[in-house]
C-alpha cells in the first residue's frame, strides 16, 4: 500500500496510516520497521494533517531555538556565572556543554523512535480513531526501555527538576520587574507574577505555543544584542586585569558552572516536543541548530559584559544591575518577562500531563482536563511562597550551589523583601 493509500485510509475512519501498510504487507501484520519507513510514513501522516496539527519541523525548530525554555532567567544569570567561573573557563565550558547537549538529543530521538517503533507493532500507538492523544514524556520511554525502577528515578529527578525551574520563572520575573520599578519589593513582584501564571493551566498541549515561541525569540534576541551594544557604547573600555582575572575560589567556580549546566541542559520535556512534531525524527537537527543559536543567546553578551563592566557583574546576580538603567533596558525587561511567562507554561506541561494520567483523564475533553489541573498550580505557588528553590546541577555543582544558597539564607531570611538589591 502506498503512503497516500495509508493516509486516505487514516482519513476515512481506519485505522493509523502505519498499521494498514504495515498489515497489507503481511498475512500477519507483524513485519520489521526500519527507520526508514517509519519515517517516510510519518511524513505521509504529516502531509494529511498538517492543517489541523501543527507541529512541523519548524515548530520544533522555534521551541529549540527560542532558548530552551529555561534559557530566559539563566541567559540574564549567565555573565555572572562567567565572572565567576573566570572568563576563559566559561568560555571553553561553554563549547563543551553545548556539544554535549546536541548528542544527547540526538541519543533522545533514538529512544523515542525506538518506543514508538515497539508500540506501532503492537498496535498501542494509535487510538480508536487514529492518532493518538496521548503525550509522551520522559518516564514513560525509560520506563518502557529500561524498566520501572529507572522509571520512577527518572520521574523523580524530572519532576524536581521541572518544579525547580517553575518557581525559578516566578522568581527571575520579579527580579527583573524589580529593575523597572524599584518602588515595588521582589517580593512584592513575585506575589503578583505568581498570580498571572496561573493561566498556564488553559494551555491546551505545547502545539498551542507556536507564537508564544516566536515572541520568546524576539525577546532573547534583542536582550543578547542590547546587552552587547550597551557594553561597547559605554565608553569604558576593557578592564584589566579584573576581566579576564581566574576564580576566586573552588566554590565560586562552581556556582557558575551550575549555572552553565543549566543553561544547556534541561532535556527533560524534550519528549512532549517531539511528540508535538509531525516528523519527531527531525527533532535531531533542530537540537543541533538550536545548539548554535543558543550559543550566540549566552556567550556574546556574557563575553562582553565581563569585559566592561568586572566589577558590577561579579556583584549582581541579574545582569540588569550591573548596566546603567536606560530605555533600552525597560524594553528588554518586558521582552524578557514575556519569554519567562512562556518558559513557565512550557515547564509546567509534564507535570500537568503528569497529573492528569494519573487520573486517567489525559485523553478527556480539556473541560475535564483543565480544572483538575489547578491543585498543580496553586501547589507549585505554595511552595515558592514559604521559599523552596531547587538548585539544578551536578556533582561539586551542586554542593557549592546548597552551599551559597544557605549563605543566603542566613543574609537574607526566607522570602525576603529585597534579595540582592
């Protein structure tokens, strides 16, 4: 049967375009997939509902490119992180993370496909009606791959993960709200953020985000290059030796690599952008493409910032303390804001998808599945309100990142009015 067959089958109320080639082949419906095939057949499926779906490649390639969801608070974090690490050393890191990063999504489609490989073979891909409406996460490939205990770690440390960067969204909005109004605490300003964000529960799946996603890209792209032009327009010239000076000690070394594993890291809702694809096989040059653009988000402004300004930029967590505040700055603070309410909705999806498979109503109508979503929500603020914040990382990373945030604690007091100001 050819690819146009399978799919007019699809469209009459058949089953999924797959399973009727794949059974015409065989008397008993059972035959070895190549990727080849898988591929080209998801391509024929691509082409029938592209106009009612979404998700093609370049869907993909906005949600890579737009930052990695997270990059919002950490590409503001980042030329801290380089003062910190020492400006050579964040540099090189930096190379090094991010290759890694394009491998590893590389490894990530191979585990999908494999998953979806198995489940298509035995007929549990496709729903009643055809495509299916169940989305994949993270837990549920290695739990299907690998068995269930490395499926409860992995949901664990991807839940943790996915809360900890949740409430750090919360958190660098009111940070940089607080730099365009001074007047207001960031306390006061995460109170307000918290209360917004709630809407992140009528978001439907992450095919609903394609513009979002586009105005996330503006926003990262004009901060990275206002932050290069400021630095080079201020008249102040390179300052050395304080620029390019080595780190002050092993735990300043790495709290700014925590920072840089962040940064290039958080794969963990890279399924749930798959399975929003037509063609998830393509998710793999968008990691790599996304790589390059990302790399450009994190190293240009962080490279010039620490060069101008060594002093400020060892000092302010945010880079928007370090610079003089102009108008310049007040449009890249609403632009960021912007792409941290988006990274919020988009950290938030697996543990919605989460909850709602729980209850066995991820394939319901979204009347049932959006208000059984609020406990999530109003749960996730509880706790940014009493002041719990995960610190992602790994190895020395981490212990210096609990270390410093003690440090902290005992300078500012939980929830402070005013933390770093």
């Amino acid at each position: 049967m050819t690819d146009q067959a399978a799919v007019a089958a699809f469209k009459e109320g058949g089953t999924d375009p797959l399973t009727v080639a794949t059974k015409q082949a065989t008397n008993d419906g059972r035959i070895p997939i190549e990727a080849s095939s898988l591929e080209r057949l998801e391509e024929a499926e691509a082409n029938a509902f592209e106009q009612t779906r979404g998700g093609g490649a370049y869907s993909g390639k906005w949600t890579g490119r737009w930052g990695k969801w997270q990059i919002g608070q950490i590409m503001l974090s980042m030329p801290n992180a380089y003062a910190k690490m020492g400006l050579t050393a964040g540099l090189v890191l930096s190379v090094v993370s991010g290759l890694i990063s394009a491998y590893t999504i590389v490894l990530l489609v191979h585990l999908y496909e494999e998953r979806k490989r198995r489940l298509i073979l035995s007929d549990k891909w496709y729903g009643e009606k055809g495509a299916s409406k169940s989305i994949t996460q993270y837990h549920e490939v290695i739990t299907f791959l690998c068995g269930r205990f490395l499926g409860a770690v992995t949901i664990f440390f991807v839940m943790l993960n996915v809360f900890g960067i949740s409430v750090a969204q919360v958190i660098a909005c009111s940070s940089d709200a607080y730099y365009w109004r001074t007047s207001l605490s960031k306390r006061t300003w995460a109170l307000v953020f918290g209360a917004i964000l709630q809407v992140s529960v009528l978001v439907p799946t992450l095919r609903h985000t394609r513009v979002i996603n586009i105005l996330g890209l503006i926003g990262t792209t004009y901060t990275v290059w206002w932050l290069v032009i400021a630095a080079a327009a201020s008249g102040r010239g390179v300052q050395l030796p304080e620029a390019t000076a080595g780190p002050k000690s092993l735990q300043l070394f790495y709290t700014g690599f925590g920072v840089l594993l962040v940064a290039y890291g958080g794969h963990n809702i890279s399924f749930e952008v798959m399975d929003g694809m037509n063609v998830p096989k393509k998710y793999r040059w968008v990691g790599f493409v996304s790589f390059l653009y990302i790399f450009t988000l994190t190293v240009p402004h962080s490279t010039a910032v620490q060069l101008v300004y060594p002093k400020n930029n060892a000092k302010y967590g945010n880079v928007y303390g370090a610079l003089p505040h102009t108008w310049g700055m007040n449009i890249s603070i609403f632009l960021m804001i912007l792409h941290q309410i988006c990274a919020f909705i988009y950290y938030n999806a697996p543990l919605f998808y989460l909850w709602e498979k729980m209850w066995g109503i991820h394939e319901k109508s979204l009347w049932l599945r959006i208000p059984s979503r609020l406990p999530i929500i109003v749960f996730a603020f509880n706790w940014f309100i009493i002041g719990v914040y995960v610190v992602n990382g790994t190895g020395f990373a981490l212990v210096y990142s609990i270390k410093t945030f003690v440090q902290a604690v005992h300078q500012y007091k939980f929830f402070a009015e005013c933390y770093q100001c």
